[in-house]
C-alpha cells in the first residue's frame, strides 16, 4: 500500500554477515514511502550521543525537517559520527569480536543446556526450556553478581529466555564465570 509509510531499523545491520542477507537500502532506496534508520549506538559504540540517520526520498525527508527541533543532534555528537564513519578497521575488530566472543559464548552455554539463536547481531537470545534452571532463576543469580542480562517476559511476553548482549572480553568472561558458578 502506497499510504503507508515504512520505517525499516537496519541498527544491527553491520553485524549481519549472512548471505542471505539484503540490506534494507538496496531493497528499498527506489521507493516513495520506505525510510530506512540507522544508528551509532551499536557498532560504533555512541550510544550515549543518541544520534542516527535515516534514508527515504526527498518528499519524506522535507516533511521530517519540518517538525524536527531545530537542534536535536549537538555538534559533539556530529563530529564523533562523522569519524566514527570513517574509521573503518574499528567496525571490522567490533564485528570479529562479537562473533568470536558470541559463538564461544553460545558454544558454552549449550554445555548447561541454555540454547540461543544464530548469531546475527551483537546479542543471543537464551532460551532455558531445555535447562535444569529457569530464566529467572539465572536473572537473580547474575544479578546478584552483577551482571545485568534483559529479560524478555514482561516487556515482549517471551517466557523463559533472557537477551544477553555481548561485551567487552573482561565481561564476557566475567559473564561465563558467573554461570560456572551457578551450575556448579
């Protein structure tokens, strides 16, 4: 339907090393009602800045700037998205990172019969149907050691998984520590 307008979130789409795999832009970029967005707080690690950019043709993009404040990116902001887009090498280390760091993490926790989907973006998806422990059982226990995972029961009616985004070395193997423990 040509009224409706198409917002596409391509945030992970750096992390998407399938090849199968066809970016949201170049299924889209010809159409008049599509807007693709993106943003620097996942693989460029801006989070905190909150700034972003989106593709649609010019009839959408003059209606968005007719109601955006008029200063809504800060410069700081600007700069850091600017040199994070050229810093090519960064985005490649980010990528083999979470794609060693997630297969290892995955390949553990099947160990303790935790579960998780294919690795597509910088975060697994943990099912415990299969474990000996529920969810919420190993969400209190990590917890209680600090470690905050994101449960999917109250906010997307997901039961028994928990999203366990990928981190840094320190906190991945701080991360699979915790659950030796809690198995042990």
């Amino acid at each position: 339907n040509k009224n409706i307008l198409l917002v596409l979130d391509d945030a992970y789409f750096e992390y998407m090393k399938n090849k199968d795999y066809k970016p949201s832009l170049d299924l889209f970029k010809n159409t008049n009602n599509v807007v693709v967005i993106r943003t620097f707080s996942k693989i460029y690690g801006l989070a905190s800045l909150r700034v972003g950019w989106g593709y649609a043709n010019k009839k959408i993009i003059s209606a968005m700037n007719l109601i955006k404040p008029p200063f809504n990116v800060n410069q700081i902001a600007q700069r850091a998205a600017i040199e994070a887009l050229k810093d090519n090498s960064f985005i490649s280390r980010s990528v083999k990172h979470n794609i060693f760091y997630a297969n290892k993490i995955k390949k553990f926790l099947e160990n303790v019969k935790i579960f998780s989907n294919e690795v597509t973006a910088n975060f697994l998806l943990l099912s415990f149907d299969k474990c000996k422990y529920s969810a919420n059982f190993v969400f209190n226990k990590l917890q209680s050691k600090g470690i905050i995972l994101r449960s999917t029961e109250n906010g997307y009616n997901i039961k028994n998984k928990l999203r366990l985004t990928i981190g840094s070395k320190v906190q991945n193997e701080k991360f699979i520590k915790a659950i030796t423990d809690i198995f042990n």
